[in-house]
C-alpha cells in the first residue's frame, strides 16, 4: 500500500518584471515617483537618501528598502554612486517584508545575487528566464532568512551592547561603535535598542553615569572634578550643570533622595 502525502500550501508567487543598474559619477536627484509595483531598491556602493513616502532614510550597503506599490519614492544621491532597483510582482499573499520599508542584508551575499541578476539577458529564451526568476527568488528568501536570523540572535547582541555600556560609562562610547558590536546600521541600532530596553543608547549612557554620579556623591568624599571624571566627563563645570538639569538638584544641596527628572 501506498501513502500519499498532500499538502494544503498557499503559494506566494514573486515575479521579477525589470531590472535597473545604475552607475554615477555625479550628483543624482529623483524627485517623489509614484511606484505602481513593488519595488527593491540596494544599493552595494555610495551615499546618500532614499525618501519612501515621505520618510527619509540615509542609505547603507547593509539595508535594502522596499517601496510597496501605490507609494512614492524619491533620491538623493552623491557622487559615485551604484544603485540596482527591482521591479516584481506578488500574487497570492504577502511575505514578511519589513514594515519600516528596509530590511538589514547581508551584504557580500546580496551584491552577488544583485550583479548575477544584472548580468543575465534571457533573450527570449524561456529557460534563461526561468533561471532569472529563481535566482531573484533566491534574493528574496535570502533576505528573508537573513532578517529571521536577526530576530532570534540580535536580541543578546544588544544585550552585549547595553552591558558593554555598563562596564564602560566612564568612557567616549561612540554609537557606531555599538552598532558594529551588534552587527547593524546605527539607524537601525539605536531604534530595536530603544524598543527593547525602553530608552535611547545615549539617553541609557546618561542614566548610568548619572547613577553612578549619586553613589559617589552619597556615599563616597570625593572631589567633584573626580566624580565628574569617573563618570566620562572630563569638565567638572559642565558636570555641574549636567546634574542640575538632569535632577533639578544643585549640587551644593545633595541629599540622600536625589530623583531623577
């Protein structure tokens, strides 16, 4: 006897329509286009802006940004430039495309999907087509797995980062610094921080020196300009007027029930 097995699957179907190359070795400006597909824009080389409805992001090799259709989308790009744009299709459902319009890649891994795409002329010739559709198709879950990946492992690398804080406060903690540690841009960093620990990277710095400023106050004599320095500030005047706004406290007038404002 023979057990047939059947699956009940809902496909998505991600057709390819267009690609675009585009190389610049000058200033390039694309005022807001209205997109009647969807549309995958990356962008392996350069600077600049992508405005997706409005909401301006600087571009980076590590983020790919969709623009959904019926959306606009603007550029502005400097000088040496390289830019590839996607135009598909999608029927029968939607995948799970970044809500924000960007998605962090994996760069060498995108690039190399990105010029082999660019490279292939099918040439009415329906099996080169096909492979041109695999291919994309291939992109596409690529960054789809990438951003799985993200989900599950960057939650401890962000944790890592705000420990990182902890144990060094006293130091100039640079927000590029904590975004390479947990393996993002500095955009996206800074917001999946502030989402999962409540406050901003820097808005956090300042909570832990400014704790670690009351222990010391209370509990320790020490001159202020040694304070000011065990916390990362090197001018013990700024200091001064740093804990006055962040307590509303002169520090002529410190106490045991220092709040925070």
């Amino acid at each position: 006897m023979y057990e047939i097995k059947q699956l009940d699957l809902l496909p998505v179907f991600v057709t390819l329509k267009r690609v675009e190359s585009m190389n610049s070795n000058k200033h390039y400006q694309l005022t807001h286009t209205w997109n009647r597909d969807y549309l995958l824009l990356y962008f392996p080389k350069g600077s600049g802006w992508i405005s997706i409805n409005g909401e301006k992001t600087k571009i980076s090799k590590r983020e790919a940004y969709l623009c959904k259709p019926e959306e606009t989308y603007a550029l502005t790009l400097k000088p040496d430039i390289h830019a590839f744009l996607f135009h598909f299709n999608m029927n029968g459902g939607e995948l799970p495309l970044e809500a924000e319009r960007k998605m962090v890649v994996q760069p060498e891994q995108v690039q190399r999907y990105c010029y082999q795409l660019n490279s292939m002329d099918p040439n009415d010739n329906p099996i080169l087509a096909l492979q041109l559709q695999i291919q994309f198709q291939k992109m596409i879950y690529s960054i789809l797995t990438m951003k799985r990946k993200l989900s599950i492992s960057l939650e401890d690398r962000l944790i890592e980062a705000k420990k990182y804080i902890d144990e060094h406060f006293s130091k100039n903690i640079q927000i590029e610094h904590l975004a390479r540690m947990a393996q993002v841009s500095e955009h996206y960093f800074v917001d999946r921080f502030k989402r999962q620990f409540g406050l901003s990277p820097i808005k956090y710095l300042h909570h832990q020196r400014l704790k670690k400023a009351k222990e010391l106050l209370i509990t320790l004599d020490f001159k202020l300009r040694d304070i000011a320095s065990h916390v990362g500030i090197q001018d013990e005047y700024y200091f001064s007027r740093w804990f006055k706004k962040k307590t509303a406290t002169p520090l002529v007038s410190i106490d045991f029930d220092i709040k925070e404002k």
